[in-house]
C-alpha cells in the first residue's frame, strides 16, 4: 500500500464499542507500540490497559476527558 491510498482511507473515531479486544490483538497492538520509534528515543512512553471498568472509572476520574463506549 502506498502512502496516498493509505492516507485516504484514513479515519478518526470519536466513539468506541464496549466489546473487549481480544488477547491477540492487543498482543499485537502492544507490540507495535514498543517498537514504535519516538524523537530521538528521548520520549518515554507509558501504554495502560484497562480490564475492567473500575480501572477505567479511576482512569477518568483522573484525566480531563475520555472517549466514552457506545
């Protein structure tokens, strides 16, 4: 794929389905997030993921917004 026809299927979501994602691909999402290059390596990264939705709560009780489940 080139980088036109990848940039014109791009799209953002706004809102997000309550299903959980499977094992497998947040193995794989979560791996490509600790590959992923940052500024010259000098921007630690810190990847949450939440189970339940009591982490989630705590999670947004602490942060100015959030995406909310549809």
């Amino acid at each position: 794929m080139d980088f036109q026809t990848l940039s014109a299927a791009r799209y953002s979501l706004r809102r997000f389905d309550s299903r959980p994602v499977e094992q497998e691909k947040l193995d794989l999402i979560l791996e490509a997030g600790r590959n992923a290059p940052t500024a010259h390596n000098y921007q630690p990264q810190r990847i949450f993921v939440f189970r339940s939705p009591a982490a989630l709560e705590k999670a947004a009780a602490c942060a100015g917004s959030r995406f909310q489940p549809r």
